[in-house]
C-alpha cells in the first residue's frame, strides 16, 4: 500500500513508524508532506519516506492520503489538495472537530474516514476510534483499520457525532492523566521527597494500578474499598475529594473539552 501523510508532525509521524515497523507500508511507498522547513530536513536525515514540503500532483499516485495537520490550517491548503486528488483514494482525517461531510465538501471528495487518535499512539498503543462516509467500502474499511491497529487499539463508530466525546475522553485523556500524576508528584515533594523519588513512588503506583484495572475482575468502586478502609489514610484522601468535588470537576472538564470539539467542527 502507498501511503501520503499531510502533517509529518508527532501523530502524523506515529501513525508512519508504525506502519513501517508493521511491514503494512514500504519506506519508498510513505510520502511525507511537511511545510516545516527544519523538520523535513530532519526527516529526509533520518530517511523516514520520500519527504517535500509542498502539496504536490504526486499525491494521486497514492492509496491513502492522510490529514495530521491541525484543524486551524485545514481551510489552508484544501483547495490546493482538491485539485491533485483522485477519485479512488481514501482519505484519513485525523484532525480534531473537523466533520466527514466538511471534508467531502472542501475537497469535492467522497472516499473519507475519519479518526482520533491519542498520543500513546507514539509507542504503539494508542486508543483510535474512527468513523466513514457512507461511500467506503468494508474492503477499504478493513484496511484502513488494519493500518490504525498498528498504533495501538481501534473501535468503529457508526454515528460520527461520538468523535467529539471520543476527543474529549481519550483523545485528551493523556493530559488529563498527565495532570493528575504531576499533582501527585508535587505532593510527594511537598511531603518531604526529592523529586526523583516522588517521581518514581508516583509512576510505579499508575502502573501497577492500571494493571489491577485490566487484570481485576472487581469493579473500580470494589477496587476503591479494598484499598480505603473505614477510618483509615485513603478514606481521608478520597474525602477529601469528595469535599473539593474532584470527580465533578473532571467530568465537567472533559463536557468543556467535547463542547470545543464540537464548536471545532463548526
């Protein structure tokens, strides 16, 4: 399969390695489009694909043109790409907000799917959920989520409208996990530790967390009580929580982050 990337950027790049690690797509067969001057030079060092910098007729020789630049440039060079674009390629937008039926419109193209993706994508093992304009085939279909699957996990969303919560709960989740360890840490510095080791306490406890969640077969509240006994550490802590309405404010943070995603799309 050939394969153009619009957007060599950390996701777009992602998706690239792993589908060179995978054997799904040959070096010479990844076309890499990236504007950024010093990045395509440091690609072209690194030998990652055939890179330029520019939106090029080349484009129609491909499979599968993937969109990874941010959703604010799209407007951009849409007319530019719907003009080399060929009626029997896929398109993968992995652009946050940005509707199946606006792409079809921008580019006078039907063959598209779209996609979020997250960061862990980055080692493999991301959370990718994608949905398809009603043109694609279940052949194109399962070769688009062959090359996703290669990034980690895939889910098929029939209606589309589900992407901006997906943005706003796994999309974004990364950060929000980010956020909560770096808070733990800080506390752990507060408490006494040098940073390495409140660092260390932190990640291992995430880990082998996640862990007991994938391994487990108790619920998470089961999960919960069998580390907070009555009256004791962790019921103080997640009282405490409680009191400062951590779980509803997260919530709340992830509905803002659909509401953008949403607006995004608009």
């Amino acid at each position: 399969m050939k394969v153009a990337i619009i957007g060599a950027g950390n996701m777009g790049m992602a998706f690239a390695k792993s589908f060179i690690q995978y054997e799904l797509v040959k070096k010479e067969n990844l076309f890499l489009i990236e504007k950024n001057a010093e990045r395509a030079e440091a690609l072209r060092q690194e030998k990652a694909g055939v890179v330029i910098d520019t939106i090029s007729p080349k484009l129609g020789e491909y499979d599968l043109i993937i969109l990874s630049v941010k959703p604010q440039d799209f407007a951009s060079l849409k007319d530019e790409l719907a003009s080399v674009i060929q009626p029997n390629q896929l398109v993968l937008s992995i652009m946050a907000g940005i509707s199946i039926d606006k792409i079809k419109e921008s580019l006078n193209h039907n063959l598209v799917v779209r996609a979020m993706p997250n960061t862990p994508a980055l080692l493999g093992m991301g959370m990718t959920a994608f949905s398809a304009a009603g043109d694609i085939t279940l052949s194109q279909l399962k070769k688009v989520e062959n090359l996703i699957n290669s990034t980690g996990r895939a889910v098929f969303l029939e209606d589309e409208s589900l992407l901006d919560a997906v943005t706003a709960v796994s999309g974004s989740g990364p950060a929000y996990f980010f956020y909560l360890v770096k808070a733990m840490v800080e506390a752990g510095k507060e408490l006494g530790f040098e940073d390495s080791m409140a660092s260390l306490l932190v990640k291992q406890t995430m880990l082998g967390s996640f862990h007991l969640i994938n391994n487990s077969e108790k619920s998470l509240d089961e999960l919960i009580k069998a580390v907070a006994s009555k009256g004791g550490t962790t019921e103080a802590a997640l009282k405490r929580f409680e009191e400062g309405l951590l779980a509803q404010n997260l919530k709340e943070g992830i509905f803002a982050a659909q509401k953008r995603a949403t607006e995004l799309s608009k």
